[in-house]
C-alpha cells in the first residue's frame, strides 16, 4: 500500500506535464495572423500555408531563399529566409515560421515543417 501512495505523486506530476504540453507547446495546424506581428523586430511563430505558385527563389543549389505564404486571413506575404532551406520544405501544406515582419515581408531565421 505504501508503494501505491509513493507513485501517486509522481503519476499527477506527469499528468499535469501532459495536459501542459499538449495544451501549450506541441505542435498545431492553426494558421496564424501576420497582423500580430507589428514592427518589432522580436522573432515569434506563426503558422502559414506556402503559395509555391506564386513563385520560389531559389540558390544555385536548389536550396530555397524565399517564397510566397499566406495566413488565416489570407493575407500573402513574401517570406525571405536567413539560410537557404532544402527544396523539400515545397512538399509541406503548413511550416512554421519563427521570425519578424518587415514592412510587407517576413524574415525567418527559422522554418519547420507541420504538415
């Protein structure tokens, strides 16, 4: 009996990781809002669904410099990357981007695929 009461702690603990996690940090298909972003320069997340059709810029490599996103008010925006990514992130419908808006454009220093 006392083993039991030994692990109910431990077990509420990891629970309430879970429920944390999952609430908070993992990974969703939510599109986000270039709205939110204003002029500052504090690289934050959004996701985005990429416009391959209205072009991508490509390095000698194949490795991708810029490309085309829209948001969840189907605001489209040329998004410039900070290091070339491979051509693959092409296949993906939504990436997250972490990075900051300026003017019209987005620079990301970061791009990970979501879907």
């Amino acid at each position: 009996m006392k083993k039991l009461e030994k692990l109910i702690l431990p077990a509420l603990i990891m629970i309430v990781l879970v429920v944390i996690y999952s609430t908070y940090f993992a990974p969703t298909e939510k599109l986000g809002d270039f709205t939110m972003f204003g002029g500052s320069e504090i690289n934050q997340r959004i996701n985005v669904i990429i416009l391959k059709e209205r072009g991508v810029r490509k390095t000698d490599n194949g490795d991708i410099i810029s490309f085309r996103a829209k948001d969840i008010n189907n605001k489209i925006v040329t998004v410039s990357l900070r290091e070339p990514e491979p051509a693959s992130i092409l296949n993906a419908s939504i990436v997250e981007l972490l990075g900051h808006m300026h003017g019209n454009d987005f620079t990301a220093a970061k791009v990970k695929v979501i879907k």
